[in-house]
C-alpha cells in the first residue's frame, strides 16, 4: 500500500485564530468550515486543518514543523505580532540555524534555515 498526506491537523481551542496566524505564515487564505474546523491550503504544502477540541495542550508537541526561512531570527521577530513568541535562543551548528517558535495556542514549530 502506498498512502499520501492528505493534511496536518492540529487540535486547538481556537481554529479561527489558528488557521489565520498559519496562513500569515505559509499563504494560503483561512477557511472557516464551521466554529469547530478551519483549514488553510499552504502553497506548495499540504492543507494544515484545525479542529476544535475540549482539552488544552499539556505537553511538548510530538511532531512539529520545521519551517525554512532565510533568516529565522528576522522571521521570528516578523511573527511576534502575529501571536507567536520564541522559545530559547537561536540556535547554529553545522547544519545552519534554528529557532524555536510556539504558535498562539502553544504548539512549536522550528524556523530554520536550507
């Protein structure tokens, strides 16, 4: 059996605001389906849905996203004002550097550079 993503769904309080803070990140234009699931479909990414679940996050995320960025700690600043805030200092090794990011509902995400 061969099988394809056919979306990334996170659950969340909040889809509305989920889905317009990731799609001021990747692109794409928000879709509220209805209060409980929103999705966007990123440009050259697989669609990222959000639903809306009971419980909060307790825990460190078990998959996160590595987004690239030409610069991560410029882009980091760029999406402060979007509801996001960094988690530690950039960081650089021998494979570039990287910065962890949390959306505004708690998830993390990396920038990072190609």
């Amino acid at each position: 059996m061969r099988a394809r993503v056919q979306e990334i769904v996170f659950d969340c309080a909040g889809p509305a605001v989920l889905v317009r803070f990731w799609a001021a990140l990747l692109g794409g234009t928000p879709v509220d389906r209805s209060p409980d699931w929103s999705y966007v479909d990123p440009p050259g990414f697989v669609r990222l849905a959000f639903q809306r679940v009971p419980e909060g996050k307790a825990a460190k995320n078990r998959v996160h996203l590595d987004v690239e960025v030409a610069d991560p700690v410029a882009a980091a600043e760029e999406v402060l004002p979007l509801g996001a805030r960094r988690s530690g200092a950039p960081v650089t090794d021998e494979q570039g550097t990287f910065q962890v990011m949390v959306d505004p509902e708690g998830n993390e995400f990396c920038f990072v550079t190609g």
